[in-house]
C-alpha cells in the first residue's frame, strides 16, 4: 500500500512539475517583429545577365529571362528590403524556449531554377542537414566559403529532384557566408549558420519575425549582403507573454553604394 502512496505522489510531483514548466514558457517567453525599410527613393537595378548576353549561354535554362539582381531586392509599394538577416549572435542553450530546442525540419532544401538559388538568403541550424537541387537541365556547383566550419564544393547534376545532402555544420559562423556556382558566375547566394533558433530572414515586403525569445534586452545584428552590417547593436526589450513591435527600422540609402552603372 505504501509503494502505491509513493507511486500516485510521484505523478502529482510530475503533473505540479509540468504545469509549472508550461506556465514559464507562456509568461517567460516573448516575440519580436519589425520591418527592414529602404530610406531613400527606391533605385532600379539593372539585370545580373539579360537573357540577351553571350554570358547567359544556355537558351534553354538561364536564358529563360533576365536574371534580376538579388543582391538588393526592394519592394517598391512599401520600400521593404527582402534577404536581410536579423539575428542574435549568442544565447545560452538552457534559456532557448523548450519548443525549440531542437529544428522543427530536420532538413533544408536549397534549390536552383533559371540559373537562380532559392532561396537566396537562409538561415540553417547546426542541427540541420542542408539537400541541394536541381531544377535544371544543366550542371550546376554549389560552392560554399564558410569561416569555421569545412567549405564544400561539388557538381549537382541537372534536374535532380533527390538533391545531395551536405554533412552537417559543425559550429555556427559568425556571419552569413556566401555560396556561388563557379559555373555561372552571378548565381550568389547566403547562408547563416547558427545554433540556436533565434535568426531570421526579412521576406518580400522586408518583414521579420522572431518567436519566443526569453524576456530581457536584446542586441540583434541585423546584416544586408551588399552593406554588411547594417546594425551590429539592433535594440529591443522581450517582455513576457507579449509582443514587441519595433515597426519601421529605417536602412539609409547611402549605406548601399548603388553604382550608376547598375540603375536603369
């Protein structure tokens, strides 16, 4: 009878224990949102390679179109930058939400089509496998230039929809790294690598979205491929059980070097 007594105890203990957990990460937790904006009049780049150029070579792949320059994308409605990187360079494993201990995709599929990787900017944890496709009917080569983790270079075969895994990252890097296809030249891409889940990447209209960061004061990095840095010290207090809005954060427009001759 006693043993019975300790057993009903012990699961009051892990019921108490639970709700108790549950009730931390709903009052301990925040999110963060905002908007990378454009603080200037929007500028049209002209296209990497026009479907026109000797450079495109293959009529039936890259010379589909014209080939936009990625290295700036501004939605011309609201002046949102896509492709920015907003992210926390450092937190310590024990205060990263239970939820998101571990990636929800175990996998992440980096993918090429008309001569263009997609996505062009992503963010992927160390516990993540990165598969490379094709959809293609030409070689492409997926080259990577990481700091500290092991660069990969290799061929991905036209049209393979099974991709090639790539083996894990080691560590994570301390900036977005660029992958290129030494094939054709303008293919450019960004990867950061981080270890745990707090980075994100703005999309079309320069949105972003950071869920269920421990409450406190926070210093984001917030990075754009042709400026670098574009905030090393982005500022924002989580509060527990809300939302932080930082709305607007204004890039200013001289930050991004436009030459003229790559506006229309």
């Amino acid at each position: 009878m006693l043993s019975r007594f300790r057993l009903i105890a012990v699961l009051l203990a892990a019921v108490v224990a639970g709700l108790t957990t549950q009730s931390f990460a709903a009052d301990g937790y925040g999110d963060l949102t905002g908007r990378i904006v454009f603080d200037g009049d929007v500028p049209k780049l002209l296209p990497k390679i026009k479907k026109t150029e000797p450079a495109a070579k293959l009529p039936a792949c890259c010379a589909i179109k014209d080939t936009v320059n990625d290295s700036l994308v501004i939605n011309p409605k609201n002046k949102g930058i896509q492709h920015v990187f907003v992210y926390l360079k450092k937190v310590s494993s024990s205060d990263i939400h239970p939820e998101l201990a571990k990636s929800k995709d175990a996998e992440v599929v980096f993918d090429q089509k008309e001569c263009v990787f997609n996505p062009h900017a992503m963010v992927v944890r160390i516990d993540q496998q990165v598969v490379v496709k094709s959809g293609d009917n030409v070689p492409h080569n997926t080259h990577t230039y990481p700091i500290f983790n092991g660069g990969q270079n290799f061929i991905v075969a036209p049209n393979d929809r099974v991709g090639i895994k790539m083996p894990k990252f080691n560590m994570k890097e301390p900036l977005p790294m660029q992958v290129k296809c030494d094939i054709h030249a303008w293919m450019q891409a960004y990867w950061l690598v981080v270890d745990h889940p707090y980075a994100t990447v703005t999309d079309a209209d320069g949105k972003f979205s950071i869920p269920k960061l421990p409450a406190g004061d926070y210093t984001f990095v917030v990075w754009q491929e042709r400026v670098g840095y574009l905030d090393k010290a982005m500022k924002a207090t989580i509060k527990a059980g809300a939302k932080t809005d930082l709305g607007d954060v204004k890039a200013a427009a001289e930050k991004f070097e436009i030459k003229a001759d790559e506006k229309e």
